[in-house]
C-alpha cells in the first residue's frame, strides 16, 4: 500500500516500523519512526509510540543520554505518560520478555510509572 499511496497515513509507517523493531531490525525501524514523529506530536497516540520505541531503541544502543532526552520530550509535551499506560498498550504483544525490557529502560529513562 506505501508504494502505491504515496501520502499514505503516518499509521502505515508505524506499523512497519513496529515489525522491524520486534524483528530487531533497528535501524530500518529507527528509519521509519522518526518521520512518524515528525509528522505528528507526542499528543497523538501514533507520535507517542513512536518517541517510545525511539526512546528504547536508543536505551537498547546504549545512547542512554539521547533516551532520557526523547522520554523528556515525550513527558514535556503529554505529561500524564507513564508506565502503567504504556503496559496497557502492551497487552497483546507476544514477545513479553521484549516488553519487560522496553519497560526497564524506558523507566531508566525517566518515565514515571503513574501519572502524575
């Protein structure tokens, strides 16, 4: 569908770029993801995934700095994440050992585990 549309929808991107993370395919995911998030804000749900999996691809590289940075960022512009939201979204994935291990770091990174 993305060859044929060229203005395809942001969710198009998401959800290719989400394989490729479970895949740990992370710089075609990282690729994808950053023109999602410069297409939306981090008050949108499909720009918040995004800086999320940025912010944990980032914390999985090592670039600790640049993780808390973009958690900051996610924070700064909808301060009610958390990780008890984020588990949530997180419910149906298979890999529930990948999610336990985006959670740490994501809470390495700063975020809060309940919203303010």
């Amino acid at each position: 569908a993305m060859r044929h549309e060229p203005g395809y929808p942001p969710l198009y991107a998401l959800i290719l770029a989400e394989c490729h993370f479970v895949l740990n395919d992370y710089d075609k995911a990282i690729e994808l993801f950053e023109p999602v998030l410069r297409a939306q804000t981090v008050l949108s749900s499909i720009g918040r995934w995004a800086i999320l999996r940025l912010a944990t691809i980032a914390a999985f590289e090592g670039d600790r700095e640049k993780a808390k940075n973009l958690v900051a960022q996610l924070l700064e512009g909808h301060p009610s994440a958390s990780i008890t939201a984020w588990k949530r979204t997180q419910s149906l994935q298979k890999n529930q050992a990948l999610v336990e291990r985006s959670i740490a770091v994501l809470r390495e990174a700063g975020m809060p585990e309940f919203p303010p």
